[in-house]
C-alpha cells in the first residue's frame, strides 16, 4: 500500500546504545535491555513506513552514533537515506527534518507500535487538502506530525515531554491559520507501564 510519492517521511532515532536509549524503560528491562527494544521497534517503524511510502522518500534522521551498524544495515536493506540528526531541541530537529524534504513531509519517532502502513497511507493522503496532519498520542503527545510547508513557528515554545504537547500544537496551528486533520489518536511505549500493552499487541518484540 504505497502513499503518494510525493510526501516524504522523517524518522528520528537514536542509536541502540545501552544506558543512552529508552532510558525510561531501563528500570524495567535494565540498559542492554531497553535498547534491544529500541532496536526492534525502530526495525518494525522501517518496515511499516517502507510498506507506506517509496523507499527513496524516507530519511532515518540518526543520533548518539550516526554510523552504529543498525542505521547502516536498515539503509542497506530498505534502500533509505541517512542524515545526522542537528544539534538544537526536539522542535528544532523536527522542522530541520520537516525542511530538508522540499515539500510535503510527515516526521515519526520509533517507538509507536500503534503505526501501520494503512495509517501512514492515509495521513500522506491527509496532506493533499489540509496543512497538517497529526496523530494525538494518549500520553498528550503526537506519534507523527506532517505540514504542507514547514514553519518554524509551529514548534516554538513547547513544552516537549509533558503531557500538553498536543495541545499546544493545536494551539500554534491554529495560529497560523492552517486546517489540521487527525485521522486516528495512538500509544507509544516510554515508560514500564507501557510495556504489558505492548505484549499483548506486539510480543515478537518482547
């Protein structure tokens, strides 16, 4: 199930690195633990956006160690490119990624299991009549967030990790006077209360 070719997809990760990623859920799963999972979802998220959207239209935006050998090995099997992620807040590495695409473009994380290639679809789909397009996550995050014509203003000011990031984003699209679509509200996996959920949806990644 391909999108349309012409909105492209930004993927932010951080590299699989011990004590440096999912540091949320080392109390549960211990350090080595917590990026072997971080290193599973981030191969589900490839495999589902691959399934969406062209190869050749998908970035892996890379942190901690932009040449460890699961970002080079995912570009080699998918066919993807690969940036390092800039230096600046989480705001500020999404409007990079949002920028560097030269039109319509979506940006996820790796950590929602609720993504699927149907979804993914339909949000590039959203893009053709609307400004924005989000996925509200429980948590009062987002899982993706895609804009027409990237704008810094969009990402100014939020309070990134706390529970009113959706909120406020609705608030600076609002301000700018774009139309917003949210075709469905998803769960990621950030803390060890998160995990019996994802076990039961997805347990070849536990």
């Amino acid at each position: 199930m391909c999108a349309d070719a012409a909105v492209s997809l930004a993927i932010l990760a951080k590299a699989p690195i011990p004590g440096r990623a999912k540091t949320r859920l080392i109390p549960a799963l211990g350090p080595v633990g917590a990026a072997r999972l971080h290193a599973r979802l981030l191969r589900r998220t490839l495999a589902v956006a691959c399934h969406a959207l062209p190869p050749a239209r998908i970035t892996l935006w890379t942190a901690l160690d932009p040449d460890h050998p699961l970002f080079l090995e995912l570009a080699e099997q998918h066919g993807i490119m690969l940036r390092p992620q800039p230096e600046g807040d989480l705001g500020e590495r999404m409007h990079r990624a949002l920028s560097q695409s030269g039109g319509p473009a979506m940006v996820i994380g790796s950590d929602c299991p609720a993504l699927s290639p149907a979804l993914l679809a339909a949000c590039a789909g959203r893009l053709k009549n609307h400004d924005a397009v989000c996925l509200p996550a429980e948590d009062g995050g987002y899982g993706l967030i895609g804009v027409r014509h990237p704008d810094p203003r969009l990402f100014d000011d939020i309070a990134w990790g706390s529970g009113s990031v959706m909120a406020e984003t609705r608030e600076r699209i609002a301000a700018l006077g774009w139309r917003l679509a949210c075709p469905a509200t998803v769960w990621d996996v950030d803390r060890p209360e998160d995990l019996a959920r994802l076990s039961a949806a997805c347990p070849a990644l536990l």
